[in-house]
C-alpha cells in the first residue's frame, strides 16, 4: 500500500466520522432521535463501501440524587417556619411514596417522578392532589 493511498483512506475515514459526528451532535441538541450513517470498507473493490443505518435514541436525562437533593435544599430554605414546616411536609409525603428515609435516597428508577412532584410544588401546585372528573363540575 502506498503513503498516498493510506492518507486517502485516512482523510475519508476523517470524512466519515465528521459527518456521522456533526449528525450526532444535531441530534443531541433537539433532544430526539439520530440516524448514525457509517460507510463500510470497500470489500469487494467496486469503489463504493456499503452504507448501513442505525437509528440511536437519546435517553431521558434521570436527574441525579445530588440534584434531587439540591434542588429539595434550595426550595426548603424559607425564613417563614410555618411555610417551612409545610413545605417539609410535602417532601416527607413525595419521600414516603417512594419507600425513602429522604430525597436523595429515591431509587433512581424513581428519581424523575419524584423531582417532578417537587417541581409542581415549588410551582404552587399539590402534587398529590387528584384532578376532578368531568362528571363532579358543577352546571
């Protein structure tokens, strides 16, 4: 094999891998799915390698038991005890769902659900609080 002919292969391989990451790298931004393109070598001599498709899901970001306890932290600091107390007890009732002596012992499978009951609290909302049928509206 020649140097001319090893750099080509290199510099096409170079190619590849830039166009595959510049795809990856798009997909990961939007947060959905990529289709990785790889041109495998040239087996048979034809010029043209074989062009296969994988298709790669991004998977859900599950936060941290750091995170969840950070962000637990911060939303429990108040100067007003009785707000304090209360928002206490909204994390005691997220943490007892999940079979936990505290937030950031939420087994990780459930991490994502719990950081989410705290998120509707922090926005004002019960967490834990049903929606009502269609059919209890008052006319």
């Amino acid at each position: 094999m020649s140097i001319e002919k090893a750099l080509a292969d290199v510099a096409e391989a170079l190619r590849e891998n830039s166009e595959l990451l510049k795809g990856l790298t798009a997909s990961a931004k939007s947060g959905g799915t990529a289709k990785a393109t790889t041109k495998a070598k040239d087996e048979d001599g034809d010029g043209e390698g074989e062009k296969t498709t994988r298709k790669r899901t991004t998977k859900p970001k599950v936060p941290t038991a750091k995170e969840l306890s950070t962000a637990t932290t911060n939303w429990l600091e108040v100067d007003d005890e009785d707000e304090y107390e209360r928002r206490k007890g909204i994390v005691k009732k997220i943490v007892a769902k999940f079979d936990a002596a505290k937030m950031s012992e939420v087994e990780e499978g459930d991490r994502a659900e719990a950081l989410e009951l705290l998120n509707q609290a922090i926005d004002g909302k019960n967490p834990f609080k049903k929606a009502r049928d269609e059919d209890d509206d008052v006319a």
